[in-house]
C-alpha cells in the first residue's frame, strides 16, 4: 500500500493554505473521488467526519455528494431530513436500481438519504447478481456531477458496507482513541483486502483519523502512539478532539461548520479537509 509523507503534507499545510482553496480536477473520465467512511465499531465518529468533511471540502469550492448507507439514518438526519418521513431512499436504489439522482435533496451538500428500509436491504438483495457492485453502479452514473462522494457507512462490514467499500477509491477510518476501539482495525484491513481480491482492486486506505480525543489523558496519548508505530504514516496528522458542539449540531440539523463556523470543532475538519486535499 502506498504511504505518504503525511509530515510534510501537514507542514506545507502550515505555510499556505491556497492550494486547498482551489477545487481538485476530477480525476479523468470517472469524476469524482469517492471516499468511504468506514469502521465497524459504533460511536467513533463516522457520521460525523463524513458530514464535516464534506460540508468542509463545498467550503473549499468543491461539487460535494454525501450518500448515508447506514439504516439508522443520522447523516441524513444531520442535514434536517426525517428519515421516517422521505418517499425515497438508498433502499430504492440498491433493491429496485433506482437511479441515485432521485433519491438526493439539496441541504448544505447534496445528499442520498437513507430510511430504516436499508435495514432489509441485505436481505432482499440476497438473491441478486451482481449484488456487491450495486451501489457503485449508481454512483457511476453521478461521478461527473460531483468533485467528492463521501459514503457513510454502517458500525458493521456487511453487504452494505461492502458495497460502499466496492464503490470507493479511498477509506477513512476514523478510530476512537481507546485501545478496545482499535482492534477492529485489523478486522478492517482483511475485508478490504478481500474487496481487493474480488470485487474493487485499487481500493486503499487514504488514512485512519483520531476521533475523540481527550489529550487531558495519558490513555488517549497513548492510543495515539499505538496507531502511530502500528500504522505509521497512514495515521493524519489531523486530531478530531472531544467537543461538546459535535453533540448540538446534529440536533439543529446542521454540519458543526454552520453550527459554530468559528469554533474550534470546525477547525478540526477544515484542517482535516486540507489534509486530505493535500494528497490529490
């Protein structure tokens, strides 16, 4: 796997930040870069860095389109949309092939949205051809229109995490800075290895992000280090630290960036968002 100078990504970073203001090409005939948020443990941030950093690239210039695979909906809740409520979801897309245009509505980014249906969608797509590659057939269809898909993904790796993961180009992990929260890690690795293997080849780990943080505690510091010897420039410099806004934003149906646009939260996934632009 390819490792990059993540060091010197962040000291450019430092000196100007103009080259994340300009909106990246999308990478030839195929568009957008489709980056899928994934982990499968719970509570580690996921729905939260998918919607932020999205919210954070539109802020850079960028076409920005965030699709919610989870069954629980809270992507598609953080943008002010009821799930209970929506005519059509992702459901629609992966069981019946429903183009993926119909089911986005225009909130602070374009958004797929997501309802408690997905919750059977690995059932009723059990028996079909082709099933994995579903999802990736919809965005195919929607690459030119957008510079990022940002793919949230559910706390498990099931059908509908393996076809979010058949879809992208890239994975962020974010990763809770516990030591139990980390052993999945490992878990991670090997179904994106088998997802190499037979479905998506050129699918890699654009970085794993520490979420969570509380530098107050010797335990978070040292989760970090583990991360860091264990997975070394694979790990952003970024740190997502523990911030009470991170709780109200979702609650006003808004990215933390809206929410409190000048606090430190939304630093945390501007600063982020220049990282990853950092690497193209």
């Amino acid at each position: 796997m390819a490792r990059r100078n993540r060091k010197s990504a962040a000291s450019s970073k430092a000196k100007s930040k103009a080259p994340a203001a300009q909106p990246a090409k999308p990478k030839g005939s195929g568009g957008a870069k489709v980056i899928a948020f994934a982990n499968q443990k719970g509570g580690v941030a996921k729905t939260t860095t998918a919607l932020n950093l999205a919210v954070a690239f539109k802020e850079s210039g960028h076409r920005v389109l965030a699709v919610d695979m989870d069954p629980q909906g809270n992507l598609t809740m953080s943008q002010g949309v009821d799930p209970d409520k929506v005519e059509k979801s992702l459901f629609d897309v992966l069981v019946h092939r429903m183009p993926l245009r119909e089911v986005i509505v225009e909130r602070e980014i374009d958004v797929a949205v997501a309802s408690i249906d997905l919750a059977g969608a690995e059932i009723a797509m059990s028996a079909q051809i082709g099933r994995e590659r579903a999802l990736q057939k919809a965005i195919d269809a929607e690459r030119p229109n957008y510079d990022f898909v940002c793919i949230d993904t559910p706390p498990s790796l099931g059908l509908l995490t393996v076809n979010a993961l058949t879809a992208a180009d890239k994975v962020i992990v974010p990763v809770q800075c516990e030591y139990l929260s980390m052993r999945g890690l490992v878990q991670l690795q090997n179904t994106l290895q088998m997802i190499r293997e037979n479905l998506n080849p050129g699918v890699e780990i654009e970085g794993i992000l520490p979420t969570m943080l509380d530098s107050r505690t010797v335990h978070a510091k040292e989760a970090v280090e583990i991360l860091e010897e264990n997975f070394g420039e694979l790990v952003f410099q970024s740190r997502i630290r523990k911030a009470i806004k991170f709780a109200e934003a979702p609650v006003r149906g808004t990215s933390v960036l809206k929410y409190d646009p000048d606090g430190n939260a939304a630093k945390y996934y501007r600063d982020l968002a220049d990282e990853v632009l950092s690497h193209g």
